[in-house]
C-alpha cells in the first residue's frame, strides 16, 4: 500500500571542506559530482514513501527523524546512522529500507567514484487508523481475482515492448525476471530485479515499469488488496 504520508527530504551538509577526511567519505557539498538516484529525487521520494512502514501505535504522533548514511562507489547505500530518533521503531525501519534502496550514480572528485554521505530529516505523520489497511502482499494462490493491466497481460507486454532501450540491446542473452508489486489503488512499487542480464538491463526495465498505467488490483473477499507480480522477458537465443 503506497502510504498517504507526507516526506521531506532535506538534504543537510555535514561539512563545508574539500579535502576528504581518512576514511576518505566526502560530504554532499565538498564533492564535486554528487550521487543522485536513477530516475531523481521524486522517485527516491516515493521509494521511501511506499515501503516506510510507521508504527501502528496511537501513541506515535509522528516527528522528524534524522539520519545520514553513505553511497559507496558502487552506487549502494550503506553505514546508515539515527542522528536524531523519534522512538516508535522508526530507526530500525529506517535502516531496513534504506540499504534496499536501487543502487544510486555514485560520486565522484577528480574523475573517481567515491563514498559521499548524506544527512536528511525525514518527516513522519502520527499514526492514523483511518489510513489503515490490510498490508500483506498476496501471491496468487490466496487471491480470488489476480491483478490485470488495463487492456490485459498482452497490452503490458507490448508497452514494455515498446519502451525498452538499451544501447547494448543485441548482446542481451537469457531471462531478464523481475517482480513489483501492484498496489491496491492500481499503482506499482517494490520493483525488484531477480535475474539481472547485465548491459544496464535492470535498470532500463525500473525505469520502464514506471511508465506503467495503473493496474487493475486483486481482489480477495472483494476488497482490493496488495499482489505480487512476476515476469520474465526473454532475449537472445537459449
């Protein structure tokens, strides 16, 4: 369930020096290219937004929680620290999704990847109730309809068909199998990669999965509900 929670994302310099320190991790502002998120800040923005999961407690009125953490050179996140925690499971479920992020376009000073860190407060809304729903991810087995693409599983394939491009295309070879999950208003996250073939192809579908229409959900016991969808593409000869 894509949450209806509102995120604010600041980024914080954590130093104003160009010279890195000896574990040689730049701050956002001392680097000269700073890491970004494939697609942009929107689309971190609804990463954390569909999978940061508050604490269901009355008692939880939201506040800011602050964390830093590094982009290392291969573009993943990791050594998330709580500068500031609001208690309520919120730190530990910062560190869960954060490392799960898509691998991010790393830094970089005089021409070489580097480690960058980033400091952000993240702005957690007090738990409503009203808000809450059923959060388990069917597969198809326990659903009574299964999600569809508007037009059918046919129609999906062929927008796929239609966006994908890459510029090392013919030298892809095997099953490109990813999965999403199609949330209960139609729409898709949780995108992951289970077979990447390499060339840049994991990341090309990400981003043509975004492009996505809305999906028509499952249903079970006639309620929209949240289902896990698996594809696979072939390429080449197997």
């Amino acid at each position: 369930m894509i949450k209806r929670l509102q995120f604010v994302f600041i980024f914080v310099a954590m130093g104003l020096y160009a010279q890195p320190p000896k574990d040689s991790i730049y701050t956002y502002q001392a680097v000269e290219i700073k890491s970004s998120y494939p697609g942009g800040m929107t689309f971190f923005n609804q990463y954390i937004a569909e999978n940061f999961k508050i604490a269901k407690h009355t008692d939880f009125k939201g506040g800011k929680l602050l964390v830093d953490f590094v982009i290392d050179t291969t573009g993943a996140v990791s050594d998330v620290r709580i500068l500031r925690d609001i208690g309520f499971g919120a730190a530990d479920e910062a560190k869960r999704i954060l490392p799960l992020s898509e691998k991010w376009i790393p830094g970089k000073q005089n021409m070489k990847k580097v480690k960058v860190r980033y400091a952000f407060p993240l702005t957690l809304p007090a738990y409503d109730p009203a808000l809450d729903v059923d959060d388990h991810i069917y597969d198809d087995k326990e659903i009574d309809e299964l999600p569809d693409y508007p037009g059918g599983r046919n129609a999906f394939r062929m927008m796929v068909a239609k966006n994908f491009d890459i510029p090392d295309f013919d030298k892809l070879s095997g099953k490109l199998l990813f999965s999403f999950v199609v949330e209960t208003d139609g729409s898709i996250g949780d995108i992951k990669i289970i077979n990447d073939l390499g060339y840049g192809s994991g990341q090309e579908i990400i981003r043509v999965l975004r492009l996505s229409e809305k999906w028509i959900p499952a249903k079970k016991n006639g309620k929209n509900v949240r289902s896990l969808f698996k594809m696979p593409i072939k390429f080449g000869k197997e």
